[in-house]
C-alpha cells in the first residue's frame, strides 16, 4: 500500500535534514520539543519516513513563511492533525449513513411487495385487502 510506503523508516537523520533542507541538529531539537517522532533502528539510530520528511517541510515552512514559533508549530499541527481525523470520522459516517439508506429503501421496498401480495384485482377494477376484517363488537 503507498500509505504504507511513506510510513516506513528509511532515511537516517542526515539524509532526512538534507531532503527537508535543514540541519541534523534541527531535527535534534523538533525531536526534543515533540513535534517529530522518528523510529530507532535496533542500534538506536534515528529512521525518518517519507511522512517524516514531509512533516519537517511543513514544521520549516511555519516557522520560516509564517513566522510561527514553535509552540505556535505544535499548535496548528495538533489541529491539522485533529481536523483529519474529524475528516475521517466525516466519511466513515456518510458511509453508514449511505449504507442504512439503502436497508431502509430495501425494506420499504419488501414491505411494498408484501402488500402487493396480498392485494386481490376485482373485475371492476376495484382493489380489496386479501385478508378479512373482523370487527369487535357493536360501536
């Protein structure tokens, strides 16, 4: 799956600096403040994925086009985060709500059928229910 791809930890962090232009140590210190969560290889090195890199492209593009500082970083990325889950949650719900749609359409539909069924065509033209009436009594 590409998802999968771009999670999965390939670059060691001088790599990583130089495909997100900045400095290792740069990395060192979002890993510190908490804005980047790179994988440790059996040794402890640091792994960075795709996902990685383009996080610190997004933390860069904040600080240095926006002015942020970083807590101002940490907020929009906790609420950019927060908004696609929200998405997520979004579609998840339209697709059940799709899905009950149409059970419910199927079973108007089958109680409609029913119905039919029991219908009977006088040669009039008339329709009547199959089933008998009884009434309770005197009203």
């Amino acid at each position: 799956m590409v998802s999968d791809d771009r999670k999965r930890p390939l670059f060691m962090i001088s790599v990583a600096a130089e495909l997100a232009e900045m400095h290792p140590q740069t990395l060192r210190m979002y890993e510190r403040k908490g804005l980047i969560t790179p994988n440790r290889s059996s040794k402890r090195t640091r792994l960075y994925s795709m996902d990685d890199v383009e996080r610190l492209r997004r933390i860069q593009s904040l600080t240095s086009m926006v002015g942020l500082n970083l807590a101002g970083v940490e907020r929009v990325l906790d609420l950019e985060e927060r908004l696609e889950e929200l998405l997520r949650r979004v579609e998840d719900l339209e697709r059940e709500l799709e899905e009950a749609s149409l059970d419910a359409q199927r079973d108007v539909e089958a109680v409609h059928q029913s119905y039919r069924r029991e219908l009977v065509r006088l040669p009039a033209g008339e329709v009547i229910l199959h089933a008998s009436i009884r009434r309770r009594g005197p009203r």
